[in-house]
C-alpha cells in the first residue's frame, strides 16, 4: 500500500507540473509583446520624440532607415526640402510594414490626420492604429525657427520600436538659391515652392 501510496503521490505531483508547464507556455503564446507606439502617448504621457534606446513597454527603440520609413512634406502637390513661416503643408509618412505609427514635430502643429489619428500634446504628436500610410496638415511654425524635426515611430514585432527622423529646414533662414543649388545637387528634387 505505501508503494501504491507514493506511486499515486508522484503521479499527481507529475500531472500537476504537466499541466503548469502547459498553462505558463501558453500564456506565453498569448501574451505576444507587440509594439505600440502609442503608449508614449498613453499611458507613459510623453510629449518629446521618442529617441533611440530610449524604452517603450520593455524594449529600447531601434533606428529606422530610408529603405523602411519615409517622411515626405509637401505644399500644392509638390515635395518641398523648405518650408516658410506659417504655410500649411500636408505631411506623408510610410512605413514598409502595417503597423501602429508615431508622428512628432519639434515646432510648428498637425491637424486632420488620416485614418482615425489621435493628436496629443499641443498638436505636436499623432499616432495611429495599424497602417503604412498616413497623412496629416503642418502648420509651420511663425518664423525663428531654423530647422524643424519630423519623427516617424513605427512598431516592429516582439516589442521593438523603429525611430526615423527628417530634418526641414526654413526658407526664412536661407536664400532660396542656395536651397535650390542644395536641392538639384542632393537628388534633383522639385523647386521649393513659396506661397
């Protein structure tokens, strides 16, 4: 009987830990750490531009590139590498893969972004629900300000956070010649065009 006794003993003791292994392993399928660029926002309340290994959820944000991401400002239908004071531009921003997107700028405002975007932080950060493409207004902002950054945040899977930044600068500050010299001798983009 004491054989039978410590045989039922470790037999429960065995299903038992069976059945906790099953239980943590598939809590860990389900509990997949996705990224969200959106808790910057909400709930951490942060209203700078995520920088790089700075941490969102559990994980250091990574740089993005040219090859994924793209920010493109533009006035009237053509790409501009400038911008003036106070002029409303429509900002295109795009990511490789669907997923949530961040967009900040260090000056100036957004309104009416595409697809459901929430603005936060004085108009100044957007973010969106999964998608590679967005588009929201600029308004630039009224003079004294000689370069503005555009951050582009996007989720990657597991919990990463891709970071891509864009530097306009302002026609207020520079001669328009040197901009165009810049402008054609950089990758021939289209002329700034001033309102």
């Amino acid at each position: 009987q004491a054989v039978l006794a410590r045989s039922f003993a470790v037999l429960v003791l065995h299903s038992m830990a069976v059945r906790l292994a099953c239980l943590v392993w598939a809590s860990l399928i389900a509990w997949r750490a996705d990224a969200h660029p959106s808790l910057w926002l909400w709930p951490l309340q942060r209203c700078d531009a995520p920088k790089l290994g700075e941490m969102i959820m559990t994980s250091p944000t990574v740089a993005g590139n040219h090859d994924s991401h793209s920010i493109t400002l533009t006035v009237m239908g053509h790409d501009v590498a400038a911008y003036s004071s106070q002029v409303v531009y429509k900002v295109n921003c795009s990511a490789v893969v669907s997923s949530e997107l961040l967009v900040h700028t260090s000056a100036g405002t957004f309104s009416d972004p595409t697809g459901g975007g929430n603005l936060g932080c004085d108009t100044k950060l957007a973010v969106f629900g999964r998608t590679k493409n967005v588009e929201l207004m600029w308004t630039a902002p009224a003079g004294g300000s000689l370069e503005v950054t555009f951050t582009l945040a996007t989720a990657k899977a597991f919990g990463q956070v891709a970071v891509y930044s864009k530097v306009v600068r302002s026609v207020d500050e520079l001669s328009l010649l040197a901009l165009d010299s810049q402008c054609q001798a950089a990758r021939g983009c289209a002329p700034f065009v001033h309102q």
